[in-house]
C-alpha cells in the first residue's frame, strides 16, 4: 500500500464509545440565540413559529434516526433519547454528537421559509450540543422532568417579564418587580395586573413539546356499506404532556421499555 508509511497516524484516534446498555441523551441548545431571535424579531417571550420550526426539526430526526424514541423541546433547546440497546454508531460519542447537530442545523435552515415566509434567513443558525448516558429510566425521567420545571420557571418569569414592559415598565423595573417571587405571586400579578390566567396559556409555552411515536388510527378506505375501513399504525407526533409526574410514562409504557 502506497500510503502505508503514514497509517499509524490512525493510532492516535482515540475510543469514544458510550457506555453500553444506558439511555444516550443529547441536548443541543440554539447558539446565540438571544441574539437570533432579536435579529429575526421573534415574538416575546413566545415564537410560536419558532417553536413550531424546532418541533419539525425533532420530527425529522425521529423519522431519519428510528433509535431515538423520545425528544423533549423547550425555547432554542431540544434533548433526544435514544434507546439502551441503541448499537448506532457503534455507540461512537463524537459520530452521533456531530450527526445530531449537523442534522438538526441543516433541517432548520431547510425549513425557515415554511414557518416564516415573509421573512429572510439573515445568517445562518447553529447548534451546540452534548451528550450525556444514564443508566436507569428513573433517573432519564428525573433528567426530562429537570427540562420541563426549567421550561416552567423560565416561562412564568418570562410572560410576567414581559408582560411588565409591554405595559410601560423599563426592563430594570420588571426585574426588580419579579425578584424573589414565588410561583404564586407570579400568577397573581399576571391575573390581577393583566387579567391573564396563566393555566389557559398554550401548553406548548407551558410544557414544552414532546416528540415521540405513536398509535394514530387512519381510515383507509370505506367498505361497500359506506363504513370505514381503519388501520392503526405509528406515527412521528408533537404533544404538550406533563412529563414531570408518573402517569405519561405509564400511559406510555412502550417508550422507554427495555
Ligand atoms: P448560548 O446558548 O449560550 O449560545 O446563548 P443563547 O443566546 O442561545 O441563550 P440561551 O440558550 O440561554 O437562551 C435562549 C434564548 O433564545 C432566550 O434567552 C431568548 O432570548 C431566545 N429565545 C428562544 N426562544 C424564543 C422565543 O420563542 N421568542 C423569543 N423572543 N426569544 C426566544
Ligand atoms: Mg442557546
């Protein structure tokens, strides 16, 4: 072989396999997004197209890499899981890393002018990423739920914030206003000052979104009679579920099963 002399430099690679037998978790979070979504002045402190876009962005990876059985989504972030026998890759840290990220940039940039028409791309939008194993589904859901109470949290502060400079505070008066208060407080400034009842605000701004696959039901045809003919089958879907507490992941036993 011609190039033989150099081949060693291949030795240098080193191992990064994930642990086996472990749910692989990666999260990729929108770089400078602060500044992005100034830049595309996106609505505050929800986007519901942006956040319509992130979701395609996790259906597209849920239909192009099947060992990912759950993502979870909230503002410029999104945390895929794939299963514990997952062999993609090798199981190679750096391969699915990059894969996820490049993948889920592209499909972003790809999709834009489908949730915003009649607005350009200024520049283009990029992810970071990591990757993180855990071994045991108890501690994957205290992972997810972990997401869901920051999803909550940033968003209450978020709607009272600006729902305070919408109505003529200085962004440093919002802020002194919300320092130190509890949930509670929150929802009654929101519904006292402002007649907003933040438990009928979208789930998707409250909860995030859930991408996974599930059973929908299709009519396929209709018969002689003029019944319908139905056939279940798995779909790639967006809900806004609770996944802090028990009963989504027993409703859903499939999910995370070994
Ligand atoms: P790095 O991730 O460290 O690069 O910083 P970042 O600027 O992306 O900030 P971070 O990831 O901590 O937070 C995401 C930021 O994106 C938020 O603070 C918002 O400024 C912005 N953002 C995300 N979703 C929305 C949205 O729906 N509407 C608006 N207006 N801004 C959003
Ligand atoms: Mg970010």
């Amino acid at each position: 072989m011609a190039n033989s002399n150099y081949e060693y430099v291949k030795s240098f690679e080193v191992e990064d396999r994930l642990m086996p037998s472990t749910w692989i978790v990666v999260r990729i979070d929108g770089c400078h997004f602060h500044r992005f979504s100034e830049d595309h002045e996106f609505d505050k402190p929800n986007d519901e197209r942006a956040l319509n876009l992130m979701n395609s962005c996790a259906m597209a990876m849920l239909e192009e890499f099947p060992d990912i059985v759950f993502a979870y989504g909230v503002s410029d972030e999104y945390s895929f899981i794939l299963k514990k026998t997952s062999q993609l890759y090798e199981r190679r840290a750096s391969k699915i890393l990059s894969l996820t990220v490049s993948f889920f940039s592209s499909v972003y940039g790809f999709m834009w002018k489908e949730f915003f028409p009649n607005k350009k791309l200024k520049y283009p939008p990029y992810f970071d990423g990591r990757v993180v194993c855990y071994p045991s589904a108890k501690i994957l859901q205290d992972y997810l739920a972990w997401r869901q109470v920051d999803c909550h949290i940033n968003n209450q502060y978020n709607t009272c914030f600006w729902a305070l400079v919408k109505s003529g505070k200085s962004k440093m008066e919002a802020h002194n206003l919300l320092k130190g208060t509890q949930t509670q407080e929150k929802n009654e400034l929101l519904f006292q000052q402002f007649s907003i009842n933040y438990n009928t605000l979208p789930a998707m701004f409250r909860k995030g979104s859930c991408v996974f696959k599930d059973k929908v039901e299709d009519i396929v045809k209709f018969n002689e009679d003029g019944d319908p003919v139905r056939r279940y089958r798995k779909k790639v879907i967006v809900d806004h579920c609770d996944i802090i507490g028990k009963s989504f992941w027993t409703e859903h036993p499939n999910i995370l099963a070994e």
